[in-house]
C-alpha cells in the first residue's frame, strides 16, 4: 500500500497525504513521481476527500444510490430492505456489510430514534466511507442520518461470535455469487471485497442476538435454497431479493 495525491495538489491534499502514510505505516509518494503498479493498492488524496485504486479499479465514496432510493420511497416505490427490516424507527441494527455504506445511510434515515451499528471487514473500505460521510455538501438528510451510524472495522462472522450486544435487527449483505459486472460501484469494490458466504453456523448464531435478520442475494444465488427463511420478499426486475428469519 501507497499513499500519493490527485494531479496538481493543493498544500493540504500534500499534508493529508504524508499524514494518512503515518497513520497506515506505508510510503508516501509524489503524484509527479508516482507510477501504478500492479496488485498495489493505492490510496489517493482529493480535494473533496480521499479515494482508493487498485488493478485499475477506483474506489470512492458518494451517496448517489442511497438519495436515488430514499427520493423512489418518496414518491411511492417499494424499496424491499427498508420493507423486510420493518422499522419502527427507534430499533438498534446492526449491519455486518458496511460497503460503501449506501444501506446504511438508508436505514439510519428510518431510525430517527434508532442506530445502525456497521461492520466493515476492509480498512480501506471503513476509511473512504467514514470520511465521506464527513465531506462538505453532503444532501442534509444523509449528515442527519450519518449521525446514527457507527462504524467499525471487523469480520461480522467474528463479531457475532463475541458479541454480546442485542439488536431488534441484523442486516448481512455478502457479495453476490453471481455478481451482476455491469455495475460500475460494485465493480470498484470488489479488490476490496471480503468472498466469505453466509452460513448456517453464522445464521444460528445471529439468532441468539437478534429478533429478526435479513440476508440480501441474487435470485438465482443459492441463499433462498439453503436456508428457511419466514419470507422472501424482493424485485424481479432487479433480481435481487430479501431472506427475513423472523425469531
């Protein structure tokens, strides 16, 4: 790992470089001297925050898919999570797969009174995404929402095992068996992805802190086939759908 700067720093993007390189005990380097290399993950310095490249792909963080759900929700579509979470508003959930924290800043919206514990088994990831949600110019309704989000770094298959917090809800995300390449944000995040799948240990352990979980997949994943959920709720259109265990 390297850190460096976008074209034409300005001085703080230099000083936020050299400061970052501290902090993940790696090298920083000039952009004017600095040459990509394969494998390498690289993590780079802009003027309205930070970013991350790795074999070509460019990881960094914006709100765009969580205000296109919240502003569908508004004018009167089904949005399929926040519809198998059943929220109330004041629940305590715990999200095991942060990603670039879309999700999250959804459901913390419809938890006026509630918080979204995040897990995020990448350091990379958790850092883009905490500092994003720190950014200037943000829509006011994600900086009120991000209020209710915590995030730490962690492997949830790990956390649960230790864990001996209860929530009213737990909410796992694993990447897709059969990932759709289209799409552009996801495809920066798989370098940095954990492929770890669900299991049926994990599912019987979430059971004992929780009173509902919900599992994200594809239709033609293997998720809804080998595991009893109490429903199933989803979009053909999108083919994705939500697993609900009900306790």
């Amino acid at each position: 790992m390297v850190v460096t700067t976008a074209h034409k720093p300005d001085n703080q993007q230099i000083n936020r470089a050299k400061s970052l390189s501290v902090q993940l005990g790696c090298k920083y380097i000039p952009r004017r001297h600095f040459r990509f290399i394969e494998d390498e993950v690289v993590i780079i310095t802009e003027r309205n925050g930070i970013s991350a490249m790795k074999d070509g792909k460019h990881l960094f963080f914006h709100p765009s898919l969580a205000v296109l759900r919240k502003s569908n929700f508004e004018l009167g579509q089904r949005d399929y999570l926040i519809e198998s979470l059943s929220l109330k508003g004041n629940e305590k959930v715990l999200d095991c797969t942060l990603g670039l924290g879309s999700e999250a800043i959804l459901i913390a919206h419809f938890l006026p009174e509630g918080k979204v514990k995040c897990l995020e088994s990448s350091k990379i990831v958790k850092m883009i995404v905490e500092n994003g949600l720190q950014e200037e110019n943000l829509p006011d309704w994600v900086v009120d929402a991000s209020k209710r989000i915590e995030i730490y770094e962690g492997n949830y298959k790990v956390f649960i095992r230790k864990s001996r917090e209860q929530f009213d809800c737990i909410y796992v995300d694993p990447m897709f068996e059969h990932p759709e390449l289209k799409s552009v944000a996801m495809n920066s995040l798989r370098p940095f992805a954990d492929y770890s799948g669900i299991t049926n240990e994990d599912l019987e352990i979430m059971k004992k802190i929780t009173k509902r979980i919900v599992v994200k997949a594809r239709w033609n994943d293997s998720i809804f086939e080998k595991y009893k959920f109490d429903r199933v709720v989803g979009s053909l259109k999108s083919n994705i759908g939500y697993g609900v265990i009900e306790l």
